[in-house]
C-alpha cells in the first residue's frame, strides 16, 4: 500500500522519461466511447448541480494521447446535432483529462434536460469524431418544488408490534392530448419500500426502491421518465408501499435494549410523489395528496426484509392499477406530516435484479417436501411458477446449505424467517415474485404442492445495487478461477445500497470494519465509484457529535449512545474515501469528507494525548475472526490475534497519515503539516511502546507485523527483520494462516514486498484448514465468515455467528488482481491515469490473464510460461501510460513484438537487475518475450 507523495499528478507525469514512438502502424483516432455523468449511463433527475462528466478515448495506436478536448452541452437533441453548446461549449480545452470534468455551463434549474457529447484530440492534434449524445436531467431541486405531499396511513398503529399489512395507493387521473406532450416524468420516494406502476405496468426495473439511508435526515428519491406510457383519457397511478428498512426489522435492534423489534424510525410507510407531464405551454401536474385512495386489502399481507413475505392470491384486486378500477371503496389517503426529512436524489446504480439463475438439483428429502439446489449461494429471491387448488398455500424457506439429510440447515440465519408464503388463486399456471424481501441463499425448500414440482417451479433472481462489473481473472488453477468468482458473488451478496456484512441472518448492517478491509479488492471486482458516493455521505450522517465514526452505516440506532467508536471500525470513514480518490481520481469526495475525517482523529487524540490509543475503544472487535476463534482440535486458541491496543494504534497511525495526504491533495498546507507530524508521532510512539529493538513486535504474531509492514510503522532498516518474523510465526501454526479480517490481505502483500512470494502462492493455493482452498474443497460458492465456517467430521461454527457469505477474508481478491495479474494504481496518479503492471508469476501457475476497466480505461494483462519463455501481454489504455515490472532473469534478452525493448516503440527501459526490467508504457497493447527460469532452476 501507501508509498505516497503530495506531488500532484501533473507534477508526476512530468517527471516521468519521455518515450520514443516511432512509427507504429495500426488503427486510428476513433470516437470517445461510455460518456457518464456523476458515474452513470444517462442519469435522470440528479441533483449534482455541477455534475462531473467522464468519457474514454478510443484509440488503438501505441502512444495515444489525447491532448485536447471539447464538450459541449445542450438543452435539446437538435442543438446538439448542430454542435450548438446552448448550455456549455467547453471551447477547445488543451488538457489530457478524461474523467471528472466538472459542468461549468449554464445553471441547471430544476427538471432540466442536458444532452451532451464530447471530441478528444490526439498528439498530432487531430480531432476525433464527435462521441455519440449522452444526457442527463435535473430533478427537483428545492423543497418549493415539491407541491406533492407525504401520504399513506396516518392513523395510530395499533399495540404491540405485529407487521402491518403494506398499502396499496391509486389514483385515476386524466390525460387529454396525449401528442402534445413533451415529457412526462414521475419523481417518487417513500419512507419505505414502493413499487410504481402505471395504466396496469410496472414503472422502472429498480428493486427495494427508494434504499436505505437514515430516514431521520435523508431520504432518496427516484425519476422514471413515462412519457411512452401515459393514454389519451383515462389514467392510473398505483403504488404498493412496503415496510422495508424504515418500518420493518433491521438487524441487531433485537439487542438494543428498550429498542423496537421493527419500525425503528416509524411504524407506517408512506408515500410521496410528482408526475410532471410537460408541453410547449406549461407542465400538469399529479402529486400525492388527500385525494388518493388507499387499502391495506389486497393481496400483499406482510413484507419484511428479514422474514420475507406473505401474499394471497385470492386477495387480488385486477385493475388496481389501471383506469375503470372501482375504487369507491378505498378510503382516502391520509396526509402524513412531513418530519422534514431531506429528499435527495440516489446517486447510485439501482438494486436490479442482474441475473436469473436455474436449478441445479431437485430433490425430495421428505414426502412432499422439495428442495431446489440454485447451484450458487446469492441474495435475492424466487420467482415461483405453480398451480394448484384455490386457498392453498405455497411455501418457501431458504438456506444456504443442506443438513446431510437433504434438508435446509438454517440455524446460521438465526431470527430471520426467511420464508416466502404464496396462498393460490386456483386460476391456471401462477407466477409468484417477491419483491420487498430479499434472502440469502443457494437452496430453497418448497412445500404445499399437490404434484410433484418441476425444475421450472423456481427461478432464482439474483438481486443487489447493480454496480457494472469491472474485473476479470482467469489463470491454470481452478481453485484460484473459483475463488475469484466467490469473493464476487459475495459481493454481490452485500450491495444493497449499503455494503452489508451478509445477507442471510438477522443482521445485514453497513459494518464499516468489513468494507475497510475489503473495499480496494470491492473496487477490482466491480465499479464501486457510484455505489460509494451514496454511501459515504451515509457514514457522514451517522458520526456521532463527538466525532466518533459509527461500527455500521446507516446507524438505526443512536450513534451517540451505542455502536460507534471502534478501531478499524470507525477507521473506514477515512479508508473508503480515500479508497474512492484513489481509484476514481475523486477529490470531490475529499473535499465534502475532510472536515468530518479530521473529526474522527481528533477525537482519538483527544480521549489518547500519548498518542497509542489506549482509552475509549468502545466494542474493540480487534482483527475480527483471527485464528484463535477456531474451534479445531488441537488448534492454539492464543497466540493469532494482535493485541488490540497494538491494533488500534496502528490504525490511529494510518488513518492520521491517510487525512494528512487528503490535505495534500486539497491544497491544505498546514492541516497536512499538522496531520503529517501527528502521523510520525503516533508512529514513533507505537514503535516505542511495542516494537523491541530485535523487531519484535509486542504480541509477536503474523498479523502484527503484516499491519506495521503495510502501514509503514516500521523504520527501513526494521522492516525486513519484521518481515522475517512474520514468516517465523507461521512455525506454530504448522505453516498455515493465523489472520483475521484486517490483517489478512496486509499479511499476503507484505510477504510479496519482502521476498516471500513463494510464502504468499503457498497460502493462496492451500487446501488444508485455515484457508481459501478448504471452504473451495467443502462445496463453498461465496466467502465464509470464518475460516472454519464448516470443518469436515466437526460440522458447522456455532450457529450464533456463521455466516457463509461475509466478503471480508475474500479481500485477498487484491492480492490476487494486484500480484498475480499485476494491476495495481499509481499512488501518486489517481484514477488509473498512470499505474502499474507488476506480474508475479508463482507457484504451480502456468499462465494468468485479467483486465481491470479502470476510469480511465480497461487494462489488461496475460502471461503464460512457455518452457523458459514468460510471454506477456499488456494493454495500456489510450491516454494512460504504466510502469511495467517485467518478471525475468535475463533483462537483456527481454524482447517485445521481436524487437529489443530499446527499439520498441513505446517502450522506455529505466532499469535493469536480477528481478527483472523496469520501464515506462505509452499506450498501446504490448506482447512481451521473457527469459524465464523460476527460482531453483
Ligand atoms: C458482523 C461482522 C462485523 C462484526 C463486528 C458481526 O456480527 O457480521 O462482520 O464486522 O459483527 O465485530
């Protein structure tokens, strides 16, 4: 990690060696592709008034560069055909920008339209094409413009604590001269779930809308544009509100004491919604207020995230949601008062359903009980296609594994339910979907049947915010390809607008020690820029007026009181948005952070003057699920975990150094003076208080000296004596892991910067518990919580805390794209625009390729041994260049399309040693003809 300088960008580049291009044949300045505004494909309704627009150059020639370019804005499509920037026209801008251009164009009021294009000009100044329009539109900026008001039940929730079955909303409304309209859009929120549909379909393909945010401040809000879908005449709106995080149960409140088992921040959903229909002279407009109707009849009877769903098809009502439905009988929509919540456009991708999955396996491990195997663990839900008599009642249960008699194993899921009921119509083949629910899962237990069900019976829909996939792995062992999948489904598991720890028990929090550890190995995996802009602001909100960052965000309960304060806990309010600047160049996000990071170091250094941070460490999880808490016989139960005063300081140590470096990057000279000296204080303290002479540092464990190496605690001439010690530590542990959650994948890195690469493929590639390799071995398909989640002839962890899809050991994925594939930033360039491609061929690997789809571009690299030839293939995308580490014993022998890299074009040779040959990239793809002869040869 860290090596890190205030240069700023420029600077480096500058500094970098020129390279010689010669003429390289091939391919021509093409016009820039995947134009996004704020990090998203054609956003609608945002609220970012200076939004910040990214593009990339399309260029396959070696050296491409782009040198110029030019945006321009406009307030209609027409305009923009003519190259009419009436919003903005950049001008012709001499910069080699191609992400975070801020809109400096005209002011951009509520509801407008922009559509946009972008041309780049290459080293030669030639201009590219035009890039093809994107757009984006402004939502509804000011509460004023908001006339629409929060409806739903006011009436008192009845005593006790009994789910309340979720509403159904309409309202029927007008439309004449449908061919006059310009744009119809709808802006909906709700404290709750909804579901929008209209004249009879559904509105969007967003799932658990409008998300999770602390409803107590902020609430996210959603814009559909319906022009396509409005009727000449007769019109209806129908909404289905749901409980979801705001009214249902939310993990852990069952251990809060004196706190509510559900409806944490309010018993009823509610509603609130705009449908703006717009033409030449004017905008009609039908909004939430008195005069919708509503029934807490229909057939949905209970929706909760943890428990799931119970839904009556005999309760149907068949053209609620169209017009001509009867809905005299509805009682009238009460107005709820508006607390005053924020209502803030989402500026994350949406939970969608990404993919469906089918049965793998179908089996009856009791009469009339059927159990289908999804052939992956997931989160999301069935779609249940059955029929059968009316009034009888389908069930599904789900589990993440199978008990060795076939049937579901669901201690691990602790108190949620988990259990989807569907009671039939009667009425022919029925489609069942649930929708304000979501489960953890690979297998789902179906009875209630009359006949013996088919495969087709179950679809499964794996649903998670939809953050577009950025990284790929592939290499000769299996068991690698496999991992690299489980960390991702894992992923994919716990993205449900907040970066939850799993998805299947009663818990599914923000916790943010998780997301710390696993978060640069998150941004390999998929595009995670958009999905953190949402959810750092939620840990904004729930730091608590001391200072004190929370365990988990959102934070349902009371930051101030419970749950907050916590090394390497509360350290992920300054790792994950650093861990944003640096992989998206983000300064945004450090300027609208910094102020709320320097409040989390001072107040450590305030309850800690003597800087090792030895008070107030509130619940102290230390490094999570270190090595002492397996069950094994025989296994050490001390010895594997980091004293946690050690622990802490080390952090206290790296979030200091990481705000002194935000301070850099924002110009801040004297907060970074400031926190720069505070940093090489805490890290001479700790280096004082528990570091020996001989390099031994106090608890003497392989996860110590990991955090010291990879925090730079330690001084040069210590840091291979650590190192050293690190190794020696794995002698009572029969060679194998010891780490917990924070100092597993600083354990994998550091034993690669410190010559023990070997140490590091012989881990990854173990088979043997503790490691990757055992869970592969017994069937796992995600990331186990635990290292010994499940042992073979011990049975399951204890069920209290066993979760089968926690990412949090998975963050070895960083290791994995960073070392084997060799992607890794540029610390002193972000946002890819420089970065590095280090392979380290290892262990029994043959070959390994990857690609990483960086904002800046997509990086590839391959490389296959061929007898004693390493044959490397790496592109650097157009507009980027890289320092290579090329891997090989004979540096001059080193060959790149079959010439001599002195006479490659775009190659610039720095150095040359025993490990291999160091140089410069322009852009271009580049195939590598190593000498190769692997240690011991
Ligand atoms: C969660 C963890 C979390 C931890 C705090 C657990 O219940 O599942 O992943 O970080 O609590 O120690």
């Amino acid at each position: 990690m860290p090596r890190i300088s205030l240069w700023t960008a420029s600077c480096f580049l500058a500094l970098l060696p020129a390279i010689v291009l010669g003429d390289e044949p091939g391919g021509e300045l093409a016009a820039p592709s995947g134009l996004r505004c704020e990090y998203l494909v054609d956003p609608l309704g945002i609220d970012e008034q200076a939004p910040r627009l990214s593009w990339e150059p399309v260029d396959p020639r070696r050296g491409a560069q782009q040198t110029a370019y030019r945006v321009i804005v406009a307030d209609d499509p027409a305009a923009l055909e003519v190259d009419e920037g009436n919003l903005w026209d950049s001008g012709i801008v001499r910069s080699a920008q191609t992400c975070q251009v801020v809109y400096a164009g005209q002011p951009l009021p509520s509801r407008s339209c922009a559509w946009w294009k972008v041309r780049t000009w290459d080293q030669d100044d030639q201009p590219s094409p035009w890039s093809a329009p994107a757009r984006w539109s402004m939502g509804l900026l000011d509460a004023a413009d908001w006339d629409a008001q929060w409806i739903g039940d006011a009436s008192p929730p009845p005593e006790g604590m009994e789910p309340l079955p979720p509403p159904l909303l309409r309202k029927a409304f007008t439309v004449a001269d449908v061919a006059g309209i310009r744009r119809a859009v709808v802006y909906v929120t709700a404290l709750g779930l909804y579901e929008l549909r209209l004249n009879g379909a559904r509105v969007g393909d967003h799932q658990l809308a409008p998300e999770w945010t602390d409803y107590r401040r902020r609430v996210q809000v959603q814009c559909y544009d319906v022009t396509a879908a409005l009727r000449e005449g007769d019109n209806a709106l129908g909404v289905q509100l749901a409980d979801g995080w705001y009214a249902g149960r939310i993990g852990l409140s069952q251990i809060v004491p004196g706190g509510p088992p559900r409806g944490i921040y309010g018993r009823r959903p509610c509603l609130r919604l705009a449908l703006e229909i717009e033409r030449a002279d004017g905008r009609e407009r039908v909004v939430s207020d008195g005069s919708w109707r509503m029934t807490a009849e229909g057939p949905l009877r209970v929706a909760d995230l943890l428990d799931g769903e119970i839904y009556d098809a005999q309760r149907e009502l068949p053209g609620w949601d169209s017009p001509g439905f009867d809905d005299a009988s509805w009682p009238r929509a009460r107005l709820v008062p508006d607390a005053g919540v924020q209502i803030v456009a989402q500026p994350n991708e949406p939970i969608r359903i990404t993919r469906e999955l089918k049965p793998v396996a179908l089996t009856e491990p009791r009469p009339g009980t059927y159990v289908f195997d999804l052939g992956q663990n997931f989160a999301g839900w069935c779609r249940l296609r059955v029929s059968g008599p009316r009034g009888q009642t389908v069930t599904l249960r789900h589990a993440e594994v199978l008990n060795p008699d076939g049937t579901l194993y669901t201690a691990n899921l602790r108190s949620a339910a988990a259990t989807d009921r569907y009671t039939l119509s009667g009425e022919g083949l029925e489609t069942y979907e649930p929708r304000f629910t979501y489960h953890g899962f690979r297998y789902v237990e179906v009875t209630g049947l009359s006949a013996a069900p088919g495969p087709e019976a179950i679809t499964g829909c794996v649903v998670h915010s939809a953050a577009p996939e950025a990284g790929t792995f592939e290499c000769s062992d299996p068991l690698l390809n496999r991992l690299w999948q489980n960390i991702q489904w894992t992923q994919r598991a716990n993205m449900h607008s907040t970066p939850t720890d799993c998805p299947q028990r009663d818990e599914r929090l923000g916790w943010m020690g998780d997301i710390l550890a696993f978060a640069q190995t998150g941004c390999y995996q998929l595009d995670m820029a958009a999905f953190f802009t949402k959810w750092i602001p939620d840990v904004r909100d729930a730091q608590a007026e001391d200072g004190r960052y929370p365990d988990f965000a959102p934070h349902p309960f009371d930051p101030d009181a419970r749950f907050s304060g916590v090394p390497a806990w509360g350290d992920a309010g300054v790792f994950v948005p650093w861990c944003q600047y640096l992989n998206y160049a983000d300064t945004r996000v450090l300027e609208q952070h910094f102020e709320s990071a320097c409040r989390w170091i001072d107040w450590i250094h305030d309850n800690n003057p003597d800087l090792l941070w030895k008070n107030k460490r509130h619940n102290d999880y230390g490094d999570w699920l270190n090595a002492d808490t397996l069950k094994l016989d025989g296994w050490p139960t001390q010895g594997a975990a980091m004293p946690k005063e050690v622990f802490a300081t080390a952090f206290f140590a790296r979030s200091t150094q990481i705000v002194a470096h935000m301070a850099g990057v924002l110009g801040r000279a004297a907060d970074a003076r400031r926190y720069g000296d505070l940093a090489e204080q805490i890290r001479q303290a700790f280096c004082r208080a528990y570091v020996e002479p001989d390099g031994r540092i106090a608890g003497d464990t392989q996860a110590g000296y990991a955090i010291a190496l990879q925090f730079g605690l330690l001084p040069m001439e210590m840091r291979q004596p650590a190192a050293r010690r690190m190794v020696d530590c794995f002698a009572r542990y029969n060679g194998q892991i010891s780490t917990g959650f924070h100092s597993t994948v600083c354990l994998m890195t550091q034993l690669t910067a410190h010559g023990y690469l070997d140490e590091a493929y012989r881990l990854i590639t173990n088979r043997r518990m503790p490691s990757w390799g055992y869970a592969i071995d017994q069937g796992a398909t995600t990331i186990w919580e635990r290292w010994d989640g499940y042992v073979a002839g011990r049975g399951f962890q204890d069920p209290g805390m066993n979760s089968l899809a926690h990412y949090a050991l998975g963050s070895v994925g960083e290791w994995m794209m960073g070392t084997i594939i060799g992607i890794q930033p540029e610390l002193e360039v972000p946002g890819y625009q420089h970065f590095v491609i280090c392979p380290r061929p290892g262990g029994e690997l043959t070959w390994a390729r990857g690609a990483y789809h960086s904002i800046s571009g997509l990086i590839e690299c391959a490389w296959r041994i061929e007898g004693q030839r390493l044959k490397l293939d790496v592109t650097v995308p157009p507009n980027t260049r890289a320092t290579a580490y090329l891997p090989t014993t004979d540096g001059e022998s080193a060959r790149e399309s079959g010439r001599d890299l002195d006479a490659a074009p775009g190659v610039k040779r720095i150095s040359c040693d025993e490990d291999g040959v160091r140089c410069e990239l322009a852009a271009g793809r580049y195939a590598f003809d190593l000498d190769w002869r692997p240690a011991g040869d």
